[in-house]
C-alpha cells in the first residue's frame, strides 16, 4: 500500500489539484483565514483555507490499512462506519474487513462468531462501554496496551470530552452532553461519562429552553420525560440531578449553538439560584469541540465574505461535521451536500442532500448559466480530497474548461483579500 506524503493516509484519497492547493496555503497566507481563488477562465472557485481530512481521521485510517497490511491472515472487523465517508467505508468493506453494526445500530456479526485471533477496530468516534464488554466476552483483549495502540482508533479529541466529563463528574456535576443522541461519538461519551455521574443528552437550543424550563419550574415531570424521551443515564432523577450542571459536547457540533446551549442553562441556574452560588451550579467551562471542527467552520465563515453565488460541500449525509458546513454556507447562498461527482448530474440538474428534509432529493436550475461564476467547494472533516478534486474537475467541464484552463488557473493561485 503506497501512502501519501505524510505517511498516513493511502495515495488513492489524494487528489493532484487540491494537493495544489494546499501546497500553494503552505506557502502563502498560512495564517490568513482568506479563502483560495482558483480561476479556471472565467469561474472562479474559492477553497477554504480549511476543509477535508482532521487528524483523527487521517489517524484512524491509517490505522485500519496498516492493519489489513500487518494482517493478511487474520479476520478482520470494524464495530461501525469508522468514519462518515461512504467511500473510505465501502474500500475497507471491499479489502475483507465486516462491520459487527450496521448504521441502524443492528448487530451483523454475534459475540458467538468472534473469535481472540479475530481483530477488531473501535471506530473514529470510540464506542460505548458495553460494546466494549460484549468484544472482551468473546475473547478480544480491549484493555490491552497493543490494543489501543494499534486498534482503537479512538480520535484522542473524544477521549479528552471523558476525561473532561469524568472530571466535572468527580466534582459533582451532571454532565449535559451536546449532541445528537443516536451518534456513535454522542453514545460512546454518554456511556463513559455515566460512570462516573449523571448524565442528559440535549441536541440543540430547544432541547436547552425545554431543558432550562423543567429548570425554573415552568415544566412538568410528565413533559419534561416526553421531551427528553430517554436521552439519560440510568437512575435519572430530574428533579434532584439538576442541581449542579456542567455542559461538554459532541466534537463536531455548531459552534454558535453550543454557546447558546451553555448561556441558555446558565442564565436558568442564575434565575434558580442567584448570581453568587452560580459557579456552584454551573460549570464554566470551555466547549469541548475539536481543533478541526473551530478551524473548519471559521474558514467556511470567512468564505461567506467572498459572496459565492453557491457553494457545493463534499461528505458523507451522515457526517456531523459535514452538515454543520451546510448550514454554515446556507446562511448566505444556495448549498449543496453531496457525496460526490457522481451526483452533478448536468450543469441543469443535481442530486444532493436536504439537511432540513434530510432525505437525498433532486434540484434543477441550480448552476449560474451566465459566466463570470463564483462557486465554493468545500469538504467535511471525513472527506477525502479525491472527491473535492472531481467536484471541482466536473465543475470546469459544465462550463466547458478542460485540463489546459486547470492547469493555468493553477498558475495563477491566489487569496481572496
Ligand atoms: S472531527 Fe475532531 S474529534 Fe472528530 S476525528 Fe476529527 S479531529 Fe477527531
């Protein structure tokens, strides 16, 4: 297997132009948060000075290849997706290696069908204790030094959010977990994090005002149970566990939101109790989102001040990150999730994503007919660059330019100041 340049991440999730590109930032603006133009004739496409694989991505992929490479004898297996890239998933599947869950969370493979030779890979994301368990009972030592080492592809950004979960817990806090309850990272922290105290998944700013208004009395048990649905650590009492509150999250959340979360519970405990015993009662502390997902979203942000006519985002539908960029670029012009190319139908039609339906649909007219254009191309944090190099390859096509009018407008890189 011939990896890239870094040494982590297999040659055929490259991509010759975006290479270009990223080699062109390290030498130019590699501070500046301005968006790169690529002019190719009159279409202008600007790239993020962030996008695409994170470490723990690169990380975790490296690990799974040099397994099948260390391994060739011996099965192989991932708990789930080991990240939300429907390519990088299917190429492992491809290479022999089987998912023990699917994406609706239903076993494939038994405890019984494991086997101690068998090896297994614990996701980007990290998984819940009891998967955990259920592996060790069929004999696969998870607790091993080798183990973690060269199996747990455990992003070490997640694992932080448990020790900051733990922390916060010794000290007598419930923790309010950030997230979307049915993600694997959300159910992997839900689950460490219950260990050592109480804990309540809240998705987003309503959950928080409902959350805030079971607070202030403003909210029934009956209501509070239907609202919250489950989405609490065992044992949960909402009427004596919501006394001391400190809030960690999902790592790939919207940044905006996870402020308002934490304003909106600290302003119900500062009406609750008072200004003076509010550090009792509340937490406060930073947010627990990932390098990746701050430097992603503020590079999408100083994109939106170029003024695109649209902007096309590459990654998985159920990548986090990903459809938090969506949002982002929605806020100001027409956006697009695809998967990839394949999905730029014409320069008439398109297949995408809808984040708010949230089911794959079809849109027509969606390309300025009329050049000069500006288009954004971005990627989610489990993209790999290869897609992003064909969306912007399909682009120039639809507009007629073709490999000469690349190669030039890679001469002529620039920042959009
Ligand atoms: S998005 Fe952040 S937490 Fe998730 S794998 Fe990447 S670096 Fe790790």
């Amino acid at each position: 297997m011939a990896f890239s340049q870094f040494d982590r991440v297999p040659n055929h999730y490259a991509g010759n132009l975006i290479q270009r590109i990223k080699d062109f930032r390290l030498e130019e603006g590699k501070r500046s948060l301005a968006p790169t133009r690529l002019p190719i004739g009159q279409l202008e496409i600007l790239i993020p000075r962030h996008f695409g694989f994170c470490f723990g991505v690169e990380r975790a992929i490296h690990m799974a290849f040099s397994a099948l490479e260390e391994h060739p004898d011996r099965r192989i297996h991932l708990v789930s997706e080991i990240i939300h890239n429907p390519l990088v998933n299917r190429d492992l599947q491809e290479r022999g290696v089987h998912f023990l869950f699917d994406e609706h969370g239903e076993r494939q493979v038994s405890e019984a069908q494991l086997g101690r030779e068998d090896v297994v890979l614990i996701p980007a994301f990290g998984t819940t204790l009891e998967i955990e368990s259920s592996l060790q009972r069929s004999g696969i030592d998870t607790g091993a030094a080798h183990f973690r080492e060269h199996y747990d592809t455990t992003c070490p950004f997640v694992s932080k959010v448990w020790d900051r979960g733990e922390q916060l817990g010794r000290e007598g806090y419930t923790i309010i977990i950030h997230g979307k309850f049915g993600h694997e990272e959300t159910q992997a922290t839900h689950s460490h994090t219950m260990q050592h105290t109480r804990t309540l998944v809240v998705r987003d700013r309503e959950e928080a005002l409902a959350l805030a208004a079971f607070i202030l009395g403003q909210m029934g048990e009956e209501e509070f149970s239907v609202c919250f649905a489950e989405k609490w650590s065992p044992g949960f009492d909402p009427r004596r566990d919501l006394e001391r509150v400190a809030v960690v999250n999902q790592t790939t959340m919207l940044a905006e939101e996870t402020q308002e979360v934490a304003d909106i519970l600290r302003e119900a405990m500062r009406q609750r109790y008072g200004t003076e015993r509010l550090e009792h009662h509340f937490a406060d502390t930073n947010d627990t989102l990932c390098y990746a997902t701050n430097w992603n979203q503020n590079a999408t942000k100083a994109l939106l001040a170029a003024r695109p006519d649209l902007a096309v985002v590459v990654g998985g539908y159920n990548s986090s990150n990903t459809l938090h960029l969506v949002e982002i670029c929605s806020q100001q012009m027409p956006s697009y999730l695809i998967e990839n190319s394949g999905e730029l139908l014409s320069p008439q039609e398109l297949a995408h994503f809808d984040i708010h339906r949230k089911e794959r649909i079809s849109s027509e007219g969606w390309l300025p007919t009329a050049l000069p254009a500006r288009i954004a191309v971005t990627s989610g944090a489990s993209c790999p660059d290869v897609l992003m190099n064909q969306v912007v390859e399909k682009l120039a096509e639809f507009y007629g330019y073709g490999e000469a009018e690349i190669s030039a407008g890679l001469e002529q890189l620039s920042l959009v100041e």
